[in-house]
C-alpha cells in the first residue's frame, strides 16, 4: 500500500530533478553565448579590429592602396555550358521557367 501511495510522488519528484538539470545545463550554455557574444562585442569596440573586419569581409582599402582579388581558375577543365543560364540570356521570366523544367526532365544532362 505504502509503494502504491508514495510510487507517483517519486516519479514525478525524479521527473522534476531530471528537468532541472536540463534546465541547468541550458542556462550555462546560454551563459556561455553570452561571455562570447560580450567579448565579440568589445572586440569591436576597437578600432583597428573594426578596420581590419572592413578590409578582410568587405574589402576596403585607405586612400591610395591598389586593391588586389587573386581568382584562382582551374583552366585544366573548360567550364560547361550551364543549359539554364543560357536559356535565362536570351528568354523572358516565364520561358526561363519551362527551360528549367525541361533540363530537369532531360537524364542526358548530368546533375549539379
């Protein structure tokens, strides 16, 4: 009788215990996106951080440097003729769409 009584308030207390250690656990992964998202913050709190993100993500340059871009090209292989792209070169909106439709359809043509 006594583990008929007391056996639903154990499960819900093991339940209750199992929840709140993930709730814990969450709290300090949260805790830890917050210490990384404070420290990005003061990162760009500096100015020569704030300059060197313009020049690498956005590729400013001060007055009077050449910037330079190095596009490494494979020319061992021609590239292939893209279907699609030359359908929408000389097609409107909706032909685009039926060119699309029949490249998908057609197994001659080798998938991306």
């Amino acid at each position: 009788m006594l583990a008929f009584l007391l056996g639903p308030t154990l499960k819900t207390y093991v339940d209750q215990r199992r929840e709140i250690s993930s709730l814990q656990e969450k709290v300090a992964e949260q805790r830890a996106d917050v210490a990384a998202m404070e420290k990005e913050k003061a990162l760009w709190g500096d100015k020569t951080y704030v300059e060197q993100q313009a020049r690498q993500r956005l590729k400013f340059v001060k007055v009077g440097e050449k910037p330079y871009t190095i596009v490494d090209l494979d020319e061992a292989t021609p590239a292939k003729a893209d279907p699609v792209a030359e359908a929408a070169s000389r097609s409107p909106w909706y032909g685009q769409v039926w060119e699309s439709v029949k490249v998908a359809d057609d197994p001659l043509i080798p998938a991306r």
